[in-house]
C-alpha cells in the first residue's frame, strides 16, 4: 500500500519548495520506498568544458531523496537531510537526467537512502549518492 501519490507530493512541493517548479523536475515513478525523478536539460546546467557541473546533479539527488523518503514515511514535511554523499562517476552528457532512488533502511527517527543518476541516452550511471534522512517525531 503506498504512503503518498504523486499528485499528493506534486501539491507538497508546489506549496513548500516552490523553486522546484522552476526546475521542471517530474516525478515518473513513486512507489513505497523508491522514487524516479527527471530534470529536463538547460544549457545554464552547464560548467566549463560542456558538462553538467555537480551542484546540479546533488540538487538533485538530494531532491529525489526527500521524495523517496516521503514515499515511504508519509507526507512529514520536515524530514530533512542530516547526511549526504556523491560519486561522480563519469561525465554527464548535456540531456535530461534521471535519479533513480530506493530506501535502504527506515526506522523510527533516520531513513537511508540511496540515488544513482542516469545521463538520458548515455549506459551506466554518472553519479551514485547515498544520505540519511531526519525524521521529526510526532508532537
């Protein structure tokens, strides 16, 4: 049974991280537990050499996190990061990318996350992050 729709998180972020609609960021899949999102290509991605530079590719790993910690816990909006870890793989062609994310673990207070993020048309991943998530108790 799944905690949140997409509908209900689209709404979520609407109202309490509006910058994400600046984005364009889509939500494609959400189970319990797993979330696929995808940023839509702009050339102000870009860094020097005609990459995608890596402030953007942890916005979103992070971003894909909160939302696939939400599928699993439930619409608590002040789950907030309190760890977080990249590898940049490879270079990231200039195209869409996709973050693909799952919970490792969720307890009562922490959730585990990992995300890898795909180059849309490219084989393999260009980044893998993993973080924990702080979950507030209920007051």
């Amino acid at each position: 049974m799944e905690k949140v729709t997409i509908d209900q998180l689209v709404k979520l972020l609407d109202a309490e991280v509006p910058w994400i609609n600046n984005l364009g960021l889509n939500i494609e899949h959400l189970a319990e537990g797993e979330a696929r999102i995808r940023l839509p290509f702009n050339k102000n991605m870009l860094r020097p050499g005609g990459t995608i530079g890596g402030p953007t590719m942890m916005m979103l790993a992070d971003t894909n996190m909160y939302i696939t910690v939400l599928s699993a816990v439930g619409l608590v909006k002040l789950a907030v990061t309190s760890n977080f870890n990249i590898n940049f793989l490879r270079r990231p062609n200039p195209t869409d990318l996709i973050a693909s994310g799952r919970v490792l673990k969720v307890g009562r207070r922490l959730a585990v996350v990992e995300v890898s993020i795909e180059s849309q048309g490219a084989d393999g991943i260009v980044a893998h992050a993993t973080g924990t998530y702080s979950i507030p108790g209920k007051a």
